[in-house]
C-alpha cells in the first residue's frame, strides 16, 4: 500500500507559513524557551473568534489549513490529531480562576476549551468535516499514533484523504513547572550551538504541523510515507538497533538504503547519548540532520521532524543548518526520522521520495 503526503503546513518558532524554501529566513535564538512565529490568522479564522481561541487552536488552525491548501482540498475525510498536552493556556485560566474564585461562580468556557480534542474540533467546525475525527494523547507518541491510526483508515478504505497532525504549547505555568525536573538548561543557549552543548537540558518548544494523506498521489506530491514504529522503554541500546533492523527489513530497506537520517537531538548531553551509538552502530557514514534546535523540545516534536523531512524530500536539499553530521546527499531517496521522548518513546518513520 501506497501512502502520499500530498500537502502540509507547519507554525513554529521559525518562518513556516510563509512558504519558498526551507529555512530560507532562518531565525536563531539565544534562550531557553521558543515561542512560535505567530501568521496572520485572520487568513483562516474569523476576528471575532480569533480574541476567543487559544494559541494552540490557532496554531492547529493555521497548520491544518496550510496542509489542505497545498493539497488542493477545501476539506478531508477525517481528522486525526495528537497532542500530548492539549490547551495548556485555557487548563491555566481555569485552575487560576478555581483559586481566586474559591471554586465559585465559574464559567465553563474555559474549562470546555481545555480538553485535549479542543483543536481537532475547531478545525472540523470550520471546515464543516462531519466525518471520523480523533485526538490521541500519548505523550510522546501522540503524533505517531495519530500517523499509524490515518494509516490504518486508508488502508481499509474509510476515507480518501485525511488530515494528521502534531501540536503542543508552552506556557509560563507549564515551563515553570517542567523546570522544576531538570528538563531544560538553566542558562541561555544559541539554537544554532545546542546540539553541542556540553550540558544536560534542552530548550523548551511548542508548534503545530500537519500533513494531508492518501492514496492518490496529488500533482504536487513529491514524499511517500511508508511506515512508522514505536518502542516504549527500551531496556539498552541494542534494543532500539534491533528494533531499527526489523523496521527497515519489513519495508525492503537496509540501513545502506538509508540516504539521510535525521534525529531528534535536542541538545541534553544524557538523551543525546542514544543517537550517538545507534548512528555508529548503523549509519557510520551516512549523513545525519537534526531539527529540535530549531523548533525546540515537546512531545509533539516529531511532527515538526516529519514536516521537515517531507521538505528535505520536496526540495532535494540539506540546509547547513539542520546538517549535524557529513555531506548533505546529492539524491534524497529515503529518509529515516528517528525521535525518543525523555528517553523513553522511541519512535521511527520511513520517508520515501514518490516515484
């Protein structure tokens, strides 16, 4: 079975709804936490709803928009999202209000927009989609299951195009509290000099992407996906080779075949460690690029990745500035995303150029 991705769309803390080139407008950072670039929403959202939506609605608007237009399509079939975190800004209002109001005289509005299906149900309501829409919440594999469920539906035939996607925000409270586990760097860091950074953290992200799947190829597709896999709390390293091995053997690949691979390395010296020995166990030569020091660590971040990737494919060039290791290839036929959240969700997606 053939799967295509036949648009997408992406807001993050770089230049990504603007279209051209990728990373064309590179913005670099010197901090610990990176918001998204933010577009003028008003190009898909009405303006008196705009003042009523949360960053993360907006933002999954915006991508989720973007990825149809590229596509051709007014509307999908289904909706699938993933988000580990949901509306984090509205559960804030709330629980603030919770507090300062003693528990009384509280208006549900904020505590309705706070659930984690919150985006995929706005953009249905806009595009007027009344077929199957999900939201998983995984932590971080929340955008993969999302990635494996649209499969799944396409392969059996219950719908023709489907809408995926990945988003998740920061906010004061939550990066306050994550903080407090040692999960980012204390002190400011270059985006362009995390990944050799010498120091444990990682610096917080947020962002929306979207891809639009089928099993028609669109005129303006140039990316197949052709698998995605999970491993939860892998015991060693020897464990995720493995896992890698068998992966690429169910698709007819071989490590060899592997053009570029691309990781999630974010910069933390302890989590860094496993892409490391898994690159020089399997890819010694090949080349290697990164994308969380642009956009930043979430559990969602893989969504960004893929989007990345599938741009990689279309545009038939590395930028220097995702490039961690070797020369970028003169031909991208196959890209392997691999990704691990907290050491914990490791996931990988097979990326192929459509013939």
């Amino acid at each position: 079975m053939s799967i295509y991705i036949n648009g997408t769309g992406c807001v993050s803390p770089q230049q990504t709804t603007q279209g051209g080139p990728l990373l064309a407008a590179l913005k670099e950072y010197e901090q610990v936490r990176l918001a998204v670039v933010d577009p003028d929403y008003k190009q898909w959202i009405d303006v008196k709803q705009i003042r009523r939506m949360s960053r993360v609605v907006k933002m999954g608007v915006a991508a989720a928009n973007l990825s149809l237009e590229a596509a051709g399509l007014t509307a999908p079939d289904a909706i699938i999202t993933g988000t580990a975190y949901g509306c984090l800004d509205d559960t804030g209002v709330f629980l603030k209000k919770m507090v300062e109001q003693q528990e009384e005289m509280l208006t549900p509005t904020a505590f309705i927009q706070s659930t984690h299906n919150t985006v995929a149900g706005q953009i249905a309501l806009l595009l007027q989609c009344h077929g199957y829409n999900n939201t998983f919440v995984n932590r971080g594999f929340s955008f993969e299951n999302a990635l494996l469920d649209a499969m799944m539906i396409l392969d059996e035939g219950g719908a023709d195009n489907i809408l995926v996607g990945g988003m998740d925000e920061i906010t004061n409270y939550s990066h306050q509290i994550l903080s407090r586990f040692g999960i980012y760097k204390k002190a400011p860091v270059k985006t362009m000099e995390l990944l050799n950074s010498p120091d444990s953290g990682t610096i917080a992200g947020e962002g929306a992407a979207f891809m639009t799947l089928s099993k028609t190829k669109g005129s303006l597709c140039t990316t197949e996906l052709k698998g995605v896999s999970t491993l939860y709390k892998p015991l060693w390293e020897g464990e995720v080779i493995g896992h890698i091995v068998q992966f690429l053997e169910a698709h007819n690949c071989t490590p060899e075949d592997i053009d570029l691979l691309v990781t999630g390395r974010n910069g933390n010296i302890d989590q860094d460690e496993i892409y490391e020995e898994v690159a020089e166990a399997l890819f010694p030569e090949h080349p290697e690029a990164c994308f969380k020091h642009l956009c930043g660590e979430y559990p969602t971040a893989a969504a960004f990745g893929a989007w990345m990737s599938n741009a990689l494919i279309a545009e038939q060039r590395v930028p220097d500035a995702v490039m961690f290791y070797g020369h970028p290839p003169e031909k991208i036929n196959k890209i392997l995303l691999y990704n691990h959240h907290e050491g914990t969700h490791h996931s990988f997606v097979l990326l192929t150029y459509a013939e």
